[in-house]
C-alpha cells in the first residue's frame, strides 16, 4: 500500500496523528522508494550525491513493489510462479502463486456477484472472496507451522493485534485498505458486467405475462424482446404483433432457428452455438403463408412487418448482430426458448474474466512502462 500516491500520505498522516512519528517516516521512505517515478527521482539524487549504494537499493525496493505487482494479475502471476519453480525459487513461486490465486478469487467473485446482483453484488463478492482466500491461506499455514502466519488481511490483523500501543494504527490503515481495494475492484468488475448486459424489464401486456416476455435495453443498441421461458411458434406469432404496436415505425429483427436453454451465457458466449441449430424453427415462419397462421394474441392481427433470420447460418447470425448495433431503426426479437439468459445479452463469465485480466495487465503494463521511461 505504501507505493501509492495519496493512500501512503493519509497513512503516514494517521500513523502520526496516533504518535508513531517513526511508522509515519518510514511510510513515506517506502514511498519514495517504491512508487514508480518518485522512485526514478530518488535514485538518481542518490546517485548523483555519491550514493551509489542508496541509489542502487531504492531501485531494488522498487522492483520487489513491481514484482508483486505482477504477482497479482491473474494468469500471468501463476505463469510467472511457473518461472519461479523451474528456476528452483520454491518461494518466489509460492508468492506468485497465492497473490495471482487471490487476485483470479476476487475478481471472480466479482464477476459471478455481477452478474447476480450488479455493481452491488460484485463488491460484496470480491470482498468476501478476499477474505476467505486470506482465511484459508491463513489457517493452512497456521496449522502447519504451530504458530499464527496471517496473508493479506488477516496478515494485517494479525499485525495490528501484535503492535504495540501508537504502532497498531499503520497496520489497522492496511487491514482497511486491503478490504477498500477489493471492494473497489469490484465495483469496477460489477460496472463492467453491468455495462456489458442489457437491462431487462417485463412487458405489461397480458399476453407478454403469459409468455414471461421481457425487453432487454442497452445504452447504443437496440431494444430486444426475449423469451424467460419455453417458447413455441404459436407463442411467437402471439406476441409479434404486440411488439411491432409497442415499436411503430420499425422493424423487427427475427432470430430463429436455434434451441435455447437456462443459463446459456454459463456455458458458451456465442448466441447461436451449431450444436443448438434447428433449421425447422426457421422454414415455420416461410411455410406459414400457405398455412394462413392467425397473428396476435387473438389471432386476428395483421403479420408484423419484420425479417427472420437463421442464426444457424453465419452470414444470417452476421446480419442480425449487425442490427443490433441500430438503435434507431430497429427492433430485435429472439424467439427460442429462454432467450433473456442469451450470451448476447448477458456476458459469459469467462469472458469477462479474460477482459478483467486484460484490463489489470494493461494497467500495470502502463505503469512499468512510465518506470522505464523515466
């Protein structure tokens, strides 16, 4: 915590305000060594004082901060664990391991509590992922060495139960602070999740209750109705026309031909999945002219005017995301059974965990990157 602008001013600020003067300098050493930047600063006034020894450790600091930095992207810090072990260092790989570990738990937390219960959801996920791996790391090692060995922030706690007097608070700010950050991450990871999904909300009508129809929106894309239940064609033809009066002056873009299922966006985060074709449900809304099927919830409706799509077809599944991105014109209808739970409106959780990943290895990417060119 100590290498970050503002945090490690209010912590020395508070390390001083309870009377550990010696706690508050230190924060501010480990500051100057560890932040990207300031670090460079400091190294090079050592060194051009004469204190090549100096110089060359604040850049040592440095680079144990940077490497726990990596340590804690998810995937690259068990890849760079991996590294570690080969190279024969069994505790360079163990840190990398459990920080990497830590970091995939709290995010992932993040996103299932996303998904599940929006921005709200992911924090109290994360945190909660937190702690528990903190918990669990805490109590194996514990046990195996007869004596307390706290990670993260039961490490912190524990820190603090064992200072002294005016030296509890350093540790009681990290112990605060770890428990923030993962609620921070997940704040981000749950606006990312929330960003990423269409918000969905029932229709009024009679017949969309029936048929549990719901119009899923997204801020710049345009509105879909879907299915939260079976469906058959006749259920389809019911509510089309519903649809088309609620949307006057578009039109309504039909994908067809696919099977659906509960929790799709689980399993995959394609829309329309070979494996789910079914060309049948598409050639029903072509060979319905000749059998005069009857539209509408009483059967008495004029056919939507509207263009179907067999999403088992590539260049028809092109089309059709294609139109979502049309706000304006247009009006989208998934017609197979549970379409409300489609990867289309709802992210895949392993998708949003690379996103997550990438999005942290960017930033730290960008911080190193500062580091070299200074």
């Amino acid at each position: 915590m100590d290498a970050f602008p503002v945090i490690s001013q209010v912590k020395s600020l508070i390390q001083a305000i309870s009377g550990d003067l010696d706690g508050a300098e230190q924060t501010q050493i480990n500051f100057s060594q560890q932040c990207p930047v300031v670090s460079q600063i400091r190294s090079a006034v050592e060194a051009s004082c004469g204190d090549c020894e100096a110089a060359e450790q604040t850049q040592i600091e440095q680079l144990k901060w940077l490497n726990g930095l990596a340590n804690g992207i998810p995937a690259v810090g068990h890849l760079k664990g991996v590294v570690h072990y080969v190279a024969g260092d069994v505790e360079g790989g163990n840190q990398a391991m459990e920080a990497s570990s830590r970091s995939t738990a709290v995010v992932g937390g993040a996103i299932l509590g996303g998904l599940a219960g929006g921005p709200g959801g992911a924090v109290g996920a994360a945190v909660c992922a937190g702690a528990l791996v903190d918990g669990t790391a805490t109590a194996i090692d514990s046990s195996i060495e007869g004596k307390f060995k706290g990670h993260g922030t039961m490490k912190a706690i524990g820190d603090a139960c064992e200072a002294k007097g005016k030296e509890k608070a350093g540790h009681v700010f990290d112990a605060i602070v770890g428990v923030a950050g993962d609620a921070v991450t997940g704040f981000i990871v749950g606006k990312t999740v929330q960003a990423s999904s269409y918000a969905k909300k029932p229709v009024s009508s009679k017949i969309a209750q029936d048929t549990k129809l719901m119009r899923c929106e997204k801020k710049g894309a345009a509105p879909v109705y879907a299915h939260d239940k079976p469906t058959t064609f006749k259920m389809n033809r019911q509510v089309l026309p519903s649809i088309a009066e609620a949307n006057p002056g578009k039109q309504i873009h039909v994908a067809t031909g696919m099977h659906g299922e509960w929790a799709q966006n689980w399993n995959t985060c394609d829309m329309a999945p070979k494996g789910f074709a079914e060309p049948k449900f598409y050639a029903d809304y072509h060979a319905s002219a000749a059998a005069k099927p009857k539209w509408g919830a009483g059967g008495n409706a004029a056919k939507p005017n509207m263009v179907v799509y067999d999403m088992g077809k590539p260049a028809h599944k092109a089309a059709f995301q294609a139109a979502m991105k049309k706000p304006s014109a247009n009006v989208m209808y998934i017609d197979w059974c549970h379409g409300t739970q489609n990867p289309a409106l709802n992210p895949n959780p392993a998708t949003m965990g690379k996103v997550a990943a990438v999005a942290t290895a960017d930033q730290v990417t960008k911080v190193l990157r500062q580091s070299e060119a200074k």
